[in-house]
C-alpha cells in the first residue's frame, strides 16, 4: 500500500499554545476539521466524543476547528463544547494552516493518519460511527 506522508500544520490547543501535527506523530491520529455552524459536523460529533473516551489514551484525537473570527470564533467554539458537554481535544486553525495544508473546503472532513505518520483514509462530509470504529481498528493494527 502506498501511502503519503501527512503534512504538518500549526494549530492552537485550549490554552492558546501552538501545536504541530508532527507532535503527534509516533501515534496514531484521527484529525476532524469542523466547526459549530456546520450541521453535518455536529451530526457526527457524539460519534467523535465517543471515541476519545473509549480511545483516547492510545489514538490522538484531535478536533480541529475551523476558526475564521467571523462564522465562528475561539469563544464560540469553546461554548459550543462546552454547552454540549463534549471533552474531545479542541484545536482552533485560526491561521488556516491546517485547512490549507490538506486544502479543506467542505467540512467535516476527517483524516485517519498511521503512529508513522502516514495518512492511511481521508474522508470528506460525515463519516457513521461504523466508518469510525473501522478506521480506529485499521489504525490500531486489528
């Protein structure tokens, strides 16, 4: 299987420190770009939710919102979880280095990435929970 290498973007994480994709690399990562005005996105958030906490400790998971300051904002995006009582990692792509690094243009779009880095699935609108827990395994080597 040839695969490619992910490209690496810069995000900011909840406390407003930059974040590299890179950091992750060594495990393997699910990235979801979304963002709270979409409603497909939210569709399948609880899918998402579900899946940090069963897997959390041994996949990255990493909810990257798309953070453009007009549709959507870091505070929006923070209340929005929280209103909602999800505790999935919360990314804010505020300089569109990651939308622009995989050319995001409809979202949700969804990024399954091997611990070596490389992409294994990309995805682009909602993915079922079946789709999901499929990629997690592939990912996780079952």
């Amino acid at each position: 299987m040839n695969l490619k290498k992910a490209k690496d973007f810069t995000v900011l994480n909840n406390e407003g420190e930059n974040i590299n994709l890179s950091d992750f690399f060594g495990k393997p990562i699910i990235v979801n770009f979304w963002a709270s005005w979409c409603g497909p996105c939210k569709m399948e958030l609880p899918e998402f939710e579900e899946a940090y906490k069963t897997y959390g400790e041994e996949i990255e998971i990493l909810m990257v919102n798309l953070t453009d300051e007009y549709r959507e904002t870091v505070e929006s995006a923070k209340k929005f979880t929280k209103d909602n009582n999800y505790s999935f990692p919360l990314y804010f792509d505020t300089e569109y280095s990651a939308s622009n690094a995989y050319g995001v243009y409809s979202i949700p779009r969804t990024l399954f990435i091997n611990k070596d880095g490389n992409i294994v699935k990309s995805f682009t609108g909602v993915i079922d929970k079946e789709t999901l827990d499929r990629y997690i395994k592939i990912l996780r080597g079952e």
